[in-house]
C-alpha cells in the first residue's frame, strides 16, 4: 500500500479521515490507528479531533493501561484486553488506571468499530504494529513536548515527570517508534499537516538510540 498522502492544512484532518476509512481492516473487522509522539506532544488533542472527524470513532488512551508500576510493561494487559477481542470482532473491556487512587477501576468496553484510535506513547511499539492500519507520529522534538508536558502538569508532578522522562527515553531507545511512522503530524497554529513519514528510515529527532541511549528507570 501506498504511504505518499500529502494532505494541505486546510483538509487534513477531513482527509486523512477519508484515507483511514478506506483502509483495509487490520484487527479483526477493526482499522486500528495508532498515533505516537513524546509525551506531551499533543496526542491526546489530535487524537481526539481525529476522532471527531471520523464520526466519533472510539480512542483507546494508553494512558489507562498503563500504570504507575507500569509505566511501559503493559504490552500483554493491552493485547488480552483489547487486541485479541477486537482481533476476534468482539468488544474489548478493559480496565482504565486511576493515576490518583493507584488502582485499576471497573471495565469499560471497547467496541469493534470500524477505526479505532490508539493514543499513548508507545502505541508504535513493536508488538503492536502488526495490529495497526497506520502508525501516525506526533512531530515535535521530545524537549519542547517534556517542557510543555511538565507545563501543563504543574509542579506537583516535577518528581513523576523526573522518572518519566527515563522511562521514555529508555522506551524508545530500546523500541523506536517514529522510524517506522508512516504519516508525520505537525500542529500548526490552526490545525495539522500530515506528511510522509520514515517508514521505516530513522529521522533527525530520533535515531534508534533516540540520541542518549537507555537510561535506567529507578
């Protein structure tokens, strides 16, 4: 299949909905679409405006699968939750993570809709992208997405964000997702651009090693 879909700004967002839709299913009758990026790089919001423009396609946020014990280990949780349901054109129920209370709360369910969007870091992980009918990347360098990110948090979370900041550079060192990206979204000052992307070639922000190396998560 072809990945050479440049879209104008004024349209991307209905356009690429009209591209994903025409996609072959990839998990089971489900068009799963995967949307990566650093943390706070603006996934959610894209996310969520994608959504929208696929007629309210359901978002599955990795945000509820993983955990504080578990901030990328989740991959086996995701793929008997929701992978092999949806795979299996059932309904997934899985169980979202409060970060507040530190506990998993009761299932919600996940319907095997014709495109489901699959947000998070890590949503481009290895053991996923066999599941996935694109992979998007959210392009902003990861420094101004962690500044914007520990922003948005507050202070309050400067400690959390210390340990997080390993973690993903670890994620990613170990499991590069933008290499393998098959469309590139920019934010722009009123709304995306999506463009090409490595499919597979690293690109200058992130090398395989994402520049640092694995560092430790402690």
């Amino acid at each position: 299949m072809s990945h050479s879909h440049r879209l104008t700004p004024a349209a991307s967002l209905s356009g690429l909905a009209r591209l994903l839709r025409g996609l072959p299913p990839s998990c089971g009758p489900v068009r799963l679409i995967g949307v990566d990026g650093h943390a706070g790089s603006g996934k959610t919001t894209f996310a969520g405006r994608l959504a929208d423009a696929l007629g309210g396609a359901p978002v599955l946020h990795l945000d509820d699968i993983a955990s504080h014990d578990e901030l990328f280990a989740w991959t086996g949780r995701l793929l008997s939750q929701v992978i092999e349901p949806l795979g299996r054109g059932e309904s997934a129920h899985y169980a979202p993570y409060d970060w507040r209370a530190r506990r998993f709360g009761p299932p919600r369910p996940l319907p095997p809709a014709p495109v489901v969007v699959v947000e998070g870091v890590g949503a481009g992980r290895r053991a996923l992208r066999p599941h996935l009918a694109r992979l998007l990347w959210l392009e902003l360098p990861h420094e101004d997405a962690w500044a914007r990110g520990q922003l948005r948090d507050g202070e309050e979370q400067q400690e959390f964000w210390a340990g997080w900041v390993r973690a993903e550079r670890r994620h990613f060192a170990d499991d590069p997702t933008r290499p393998f990206a098959d469309l590139l979204v920019h934010a722009l000052p009123r709304g995306y651009e999506v463009l090409p992307g490595p499919a597979g070639q690293p690109g200058p922000d992130q090398d395989v090693t994402d520049g640092d190396g694995p560092s430790p998560l402690c």
